[in-house]
C-alpha cells in the first residue's frame, strides 16, 4: 500500500453510490479491523489472506452475531476488491466465506388479541392520544414502516366515492408515487386526529409533535419512541417487539388469514415475493403451536 489505511478507507466510502447510513457502517467496519490489526502487532500495509482469515476466526471467538460478521467480512471483501483495482493491494479477502444464516425476521409479531389490547389501551381523551391511536391503527392495518408514516401529508390522503387511498414515500424513495388503497377503519381515526388538531394547511405532515415548542412534523424516531411507549405501557415491549414489529404483524397476520403472499408483498411495497416470504418464517412457528395437522387427525379418528 502506497496510501495511508485511513486514506483508503475514506477514498473507498466516498466512492460508493449507497446510502449516508451504509457509508457510515462500512467505515465503521473498517476502522474496527484496523483497530484489530493494530492491536494484534500485525502489519497493515502487509497483510495476507491468512490474516483476514485470523479476523474472521477471532470474530466468531469473540461471540460475534453471525450479522455482525457477515456484516465485517463483506466490508473487507469489497474494500480490498477496490483497493485491487486501483493497484494498492492485492484482493486478500476474495472468496471468504461466512456462516450462512437462515433467512428469518428478527423482530417477533403481536397476536390478534395482543393487537386488541394494544389498541384498547391508547387513552384517546387528548390530542397526543388521538395521534398516537392513529399511528399505531395505521401501521398495524397498512404494514407502513415509521419513516412511511412521518413522511405523509395531508394533501397525500383522498377519500372520495370511489374509496380511500394514500399517496406515499416509500423507505429509500425520493418521492411519493406509490398510491396505496386504505379503508375506512385505517383512516378514521387519521381523520378523527386531523379534525381535532384543526388543520389549515394540506401541506401540512399528517402526524405533529405537540410539545411546549409548539407543533412540528414527527420524526420517524419520534413515532419509533411512541410506539415504544405504548408497548410498554401496554406490557407487551420486548427485545423482539418493537416498533418495527407493528409491519411484522401486519404481514403475519395476513399471511395467517390465506391472503395471498403475492398480495401481502403489493402491500408492504416488496420489490419481491422472495422478501415477503422471510415472514413465512414466524408463520411457521405459529403453525406449529397450533398444530392443525394433529387437529385434523382428532376430526378423522
């Protein structure tokens, strides 16, 4: 290597077409292997492929998640691939291979009766309940992510005649072309939120913050902290139900209900049916509690 490690790593990320979020955690990655490097006495202008093999076997001894790294160890083969073809360094991390991981969602789902609970729970006497029932009732009937959500204006909600539908941003969009169909029970209580809070503006955000600065548009983490909150309060926040959850329910649910896969994957905006069928994973489990097939036999003898 001709340039500094450092050097290489800036040139690198600032070459990707990715986004902010993902730059950030190659460099991260990057910088944690050359925190190692340094701290096993190696020499980080002369490293061989016995070296990232030596990396990869101290992660996995350290308890790394196999996420953690598979996330590393992409990194590095990606990195050193760019850094074989501008001439600094020979392609060492070409071809390591990682543990492959079973496709499944991480994050778990609420039942029907916990949905209810979940629900029933939200006082709505107050202008923050109003809004906080109508974002948990949109994201659990509509599958919309929390940044989906905090991106809605008004002006992006019809109701007419003909039906209801929204005009939405989805996760890494630039703009609001996707016109997904909601019913009556998604945007009533929408509806119900709008008409209490006044709104004089259809350029408003659908969803304010309604503090002591005055209102502002929610943030994506800031409906990420109210979800949170009622969980909580409802008894049902864990490691595996979290805000994100509330699009895991949608999904399941659906997929439990016959829907279609092809017709859950419209909904939750899936490029692919193959990412829509992670979620057959928790269906899976839930089959297996309830067991039809032992059921069945009951009914036959």
């Amino acid at each position: 290597m001709r340039q500094t490690f450092s050097t290489l790593i800036k040139d690198f990320t600032d070459n990707l077409d990715i986004r902010p979020n993902s730059r950030d955690l190659y460099r991260r990655n990057l910088n944690a292997f050359a925190k190692w490097v340094v701290c096993s006495g190696r020499n980080i202008k002369a490293l061989k492929r016995a070296d990232i093999l030596a990396y990869k076997n101290d992660l996995t001894n350290q308890c790394k998640s196999e996420n953690t790294i598979e996330s590393r160890l992409t990194t590095l083969r990606l990195f050193y691939d760019w850094c074989e073809t501008i001439g600094e360094h020979e392609n060492i991390a070409a071809a390591i291979r990682v543990r492959r991981k079973e496709r499944s969602y991480r994050k778990g789902h609420l039942s029907a009766v916990q949905v209810t609970h979940l629900l029933n729970s939200i006082d709505q006497s107050s202008i923050k309940g109003l809004r906080d029932f109508a974002i948990i009732n949109l994201m659990l009937r509509s599958g919309f992510r929390c940044v989906e959500v905090s991106r809605l204006r008004v002006c992006d909600i019809h109701r007419n005649d003909s039906g209801c539908y929204a005009m939405i941003q989805r996760k890494g969009a630039n703009d609001r072309n996707k016109r997904i169909g909601l019913t009556e029970k998604i945007l009533n209580p929408v509806f119900d939120y709008l008409q209490y809070r006044g709104v004089e503006d259809e350029s408003e955000s659908v969803f304010m913050s309604h503090g002591y600065n005055g209102e502002k548009p929610i943030t994506a983490k800031g409906i990420g902290v109210i979800v949170t909150k009622h969980l909580k309060s409802a008894g049902l926040y864990s490691k595996t139900i979290t805000a994100h959850s509330l699009r895991h329910t949608a999904a399941v649910l659906m997929i439990l209900n016959q829907v279609p896969i092809k017709e859950v994957q419209v909904m939750l905006g899936h490029r692919s049916t193959e990412t829509t069928e992670i979620y057959l994973k928790s269906v899976e489990d839930e089959m297996r509690l309830i067991n039809p097939a032992a059921r069945a036999l009951d009914n036959i003898f």
